[in-house]
C-alpha cells in the first residue's frame, strides 16, 4: 500500500514562493569587462534557437566590438555611466570634462526642487566630481582609459556613481511630471520612481532611460543606441535611438540588450587606434681599441714592433672589420706576406693601383683635388699582399701633404662678399695705429702684446731725437725727451 503524500500547508507554500522570488543567482565577471570582437556573440548563440543565430551572424558586420557588463541588475545603469565617461575620454579635451563636471553640479538645483536632503546625496556626488577630475587630469597624461577601468573596478565607487545617477533622475522626473506621466498607466511619478528607479537592485526601463537620456546625455550632445537582441521577427538587431534635441550628435554611446541584460557596444570609428610606436634609433662606434696580450700569440714572430703601435688606430693585431679593410691574419698590412683574399666588388670603378715591388721604399703619390671634385669611397679589397723582408728597424719616409689650392670663391650666395674674399690674393694689413692714450693701450691695438696680430712698434731716434734743434732766444739747443 502506498504511503500517501505530506501534506504542504499554505504558510510553507507561501514561504517557498518567497525564497524563490528572492533567489539571485551567483554573478562572476569584472563589472566592465575588455573591449572584444563581436564573433565571440556569433560563437556563443551557434547552437541557440535560429532567430538567435541569423540575428548575431549579421552583428559583426556593422559593429566591432563590444565590452561584457556584469549583469546584477544595474548593468544598464553602469553600462551608461561607463559610455558617458569613456566618450568624454575620447573627445580627447580636458577642459570639456572640467564643464561637463560644472554642469552637472548646477543639477543639485534640480534636486533641492524635488525635495530631496541635499546632504543624503553629498557623498555620492563627490564620487563622480572626484573621478571627472581626476580623468581631467589622466586624459592629458594618456592614461585616461586606465583611470576609467580601475574606477569601475572598485564596486565601492560604482555603486556611488549609480546611485547617484538613480538620484539625479528620480529629481528630474518629480521636477518634470508632466513629461513622463503620460507613460504610466495608474500610477504617479512619485511611485513610479519609488518602484523602478531608486531600489538598488532595480534595473532601468525604457522610460527611466529616457530620462536619464534627456538630463545626461542629451546636453553633452551625445546620443544613445540600443540594440535589442530577441526573438522578433528580421535578420538583424531592432535598433532604438535617443537623439540630442537639438540635431547636433558629437557622439554616441551604443547598448546591446539581450533578455534582461545590457552590453557595450562599438563601431570600428568609436574604437580609438593604437597609439603609433616611435620609431627608435640606436647609434654607436665600434672601439678602436684592442689589446695586444690577447693577440700576442698570434704575432708572436714580429718581436720587434714597439707596444704603442698597437694602439694606434687600424693599427692593432687584431682583425679589422671585413667591409673596411682586407682580413690579413694580423691585421698590418706592410708586415704580412702575401695571402690570397676574397675579392668584394667595390661600388665604383677602382683608381688603378701602382705595381708594389719587395724591398722597395713606398713613395706615397698625391694627386692635388678641388673642394668641388672630391669625393670619398670605401677603401679597396686588394687580392694581393706587400712581402716585405722583417727587418728589425724600417725607416719610413716622411709624407707632407699637398699644396693647398685657394678655394674658389662665387658671388651668387646671399652674401655680399669683402675684398678680401673676392681677390684672395689680397692679405689684411693693419691700418693707421691711432695715437690716442686709450688706443694705445688697448688689445686692439697691433702693437699691444694681447692682439691676435701682435707687431711691436720699432723705436726709430729720428722721431724722438731732433738733429738740427732751432736755437731759442738764449742761445741753446732745444732738447725733446
């Protein structure tokens, strides 16, 4: 026989139904989560009902990317404050963000109309003063998208800035009834906002975001686009639009509704480009300097070369560079014998070198060139070595330089040229020396020892000696000095 069924009484049954009400299921996630592609909704509805699957198929072809919202029943609320925030960020001027802040504590006016206690609210406002300032600040610096996400990180401040949005628009709605109570159907405003406005867990309709659109969004100029991913009938998206009243849109701020929940979303024009890297340049110089004790094995046969040769530049033991000079096994070209190289072709026409005989003194050869006809090239790669005889001392001769030509001189610079540069065969020779006491012992002066062009004065006794003296009226000779 079977046992019959415990009988439920209405108390409990009540209390079940509550409890079930009341249940809220556990949320994971950032409350923003990371700007990403919009295939990843494609992927996720691929196995969902067909309607789901046409409508996001077609999302990514009009809209880039999109940024995950925790969804606890103020998403819609945080979805906005975030956009709000981001697109100010975007516009890229710290002091529109400074107006913004201005315009948004002369709505504290609105709500001492309302009847509010300006002091329940205080807290909440200066959240949001607080945090405009701050991305003020960041925008200037370039770091305005880190201050943004690690603000809506912290629960704690997301939750002033929407309560105090939640505030701001119950205000707006009491002071302008006559706006929104046409929407409601028997009830009053005051206990409409009571219900779907200020509870904490309440999420916003489409009247609420009506309201929020017209005291926030609308006077900044930005405009509002929801996308509402259901089960109607069409191949995309059904799109709502809040438009600024006054035609003129800077921005817009775009949510994707799915049952019960809201999303950010993006065009690829409302994603900023990454940030161009610069372009870095490292110069260096290789060392000239190489230490003979490391290579000593290597030259071991050339005892008698002096150490201070080997720190002379090019002159060291060790191998120069291969695409500047011949590879020789020591790296002197006048003491290694002839070792056949590889032959690299030079990027002119080589200037043929003279037949180099052993034991023969080199006699270096100079060939005089212009300013205007010189040019530099690499240094050649020769297939041929000197074999010299390693002899214990080699005088060297001397080489002197070329005579040094006159530079040309033109007339068709911007310049008017001297005399002294037109005829460069005229030199600068002093002029009059000045006799006054303050030239005469000034610098300027050619005959003071500190001038650049020092000529000492040559004592001359016919200027300082008269021979012939006239005679004066005694009858003696007049004497200077």
């Amino acid at each position: 026989m079977a046992t019959p069924a415990p009988q439920i009484t209405d108390e409990e049954l009540a209390q079940m139904q509550q409890a079930s009400a009341e249940w809220q299921p556990e949320i994971e996630g950032p409350l923003v989560g990371q700007r990403q592609s919009t295939s990843n909704i494609t992927a996720e509805y691929a196995r969902a009902d067909p309607v789901y699957r046409i409508k996001t198929a077609a999302l990514p072809q009009k809209y880039s990317h999109y940024r995950t919202v925790r969804g606890d029943g103020r998403c819609g609320w945080r979805a906005i404050a975030f956009g709000y925030l981001e697109r100010l960020l975007y516009i890229g001027d710290s002091g529109r963000i400074l107006m913004e802040e201005a315009r948004l504590r002369s709505l504290n006016n609105v709500v001492a109309q309302s009847g509010m206690e300006m002091f329940l609210i205080e807290d909440f406002a200066d959240e949001w003063f607080q945090l405009m300032r701050t991305l003020s600040v960041a925008v200037d610096q370039g770091s305005g998208d880190e201050v943004l996400a690690e603000a809506f990180a912290d629960e704690n401040v997301q939750n002033c800035l929407i309560t105090h949005l939640r505030t701001l628009t119950t205000a707006w709605m009491l002071t302008r009834s006559e706006n929104y109570l046409g929407y409601m159907v028997g009830q009053t405003v005051k206990q409409y906002t009571d219900e779907h406005i200020t509870p904490h867990g309440a999420e916003i309709d489409h009247l609420g975001m009506s309201a929020l659109q017209d005291l926030l969004l609308n006077p900044a100029g930005f405009a509002l686009e929801v996308m509402y991913l259901d089960r109607s009938e069409g191949n995309e998206p059904n799109m709502h639009r809040f438009d600024p009243l006054n035609g003129i849109t800077e921005a817009t701020i775009r949510l994707l509704y799915r049952p019960g929940h809201y999303d950010l979303l993006y065009k690829l024009e409302d994603v900023p480009p990454p940030p161009t890297p610069i372009a870095t340049y490292l110069q260096f110089s290789s060392s000239l300097y190489h230490d003979p004790a490391q290579l000593s094995s290597q030259c071991a046969d050339f005892q008698d070369i002096p150490d201070f040769i080997t720190t002379i530049p090019g002159m060291s033991f060790a191998q120069p560079h291969p695409g500047w000079m011949t590879s020789n096994r020591c790296g002197i070209d006048f003491l290694t014998p002839g070792i056949s190289h590889q032959t690299y072709a030079p990027p002119v026409a080589p200037t043929p070198q003279p037949q180099i005989q052993p034991h023969a003194v080199i006699q270096p050869q100079y060939v005089p060139t212009t300013p205007s006809s010189l040019s530099i090239t690499p240094p050649e790669h020769h297939t041929h070595g000197l074999a010299i005889r390693t002899v214990p001392h080699v005088n060297y001769p001397a080489m002197h330089a070329p005579p040094m030509q006159p530079p040309s001189f033109s007339s068709d610079g911007p310049f008017r040229p001297s005399m002294w540069e037109r005829y460069p065969h005229v030199q600068a020779t002093s002029g009059n020396t000045f006799q006054t006491s303050i030239m005469r012992n000034s610098h300027f002066n050619t005959a003071h020892f500190l001038n650049a062009d020092f000529q000492p004065e040559e004592w001359k006794p016919d200027d300082e000696y008269e021979t012939t003296a006239p005679i004066n009226n005694k009858g003696r000779h007049k004497s200077f000095g």
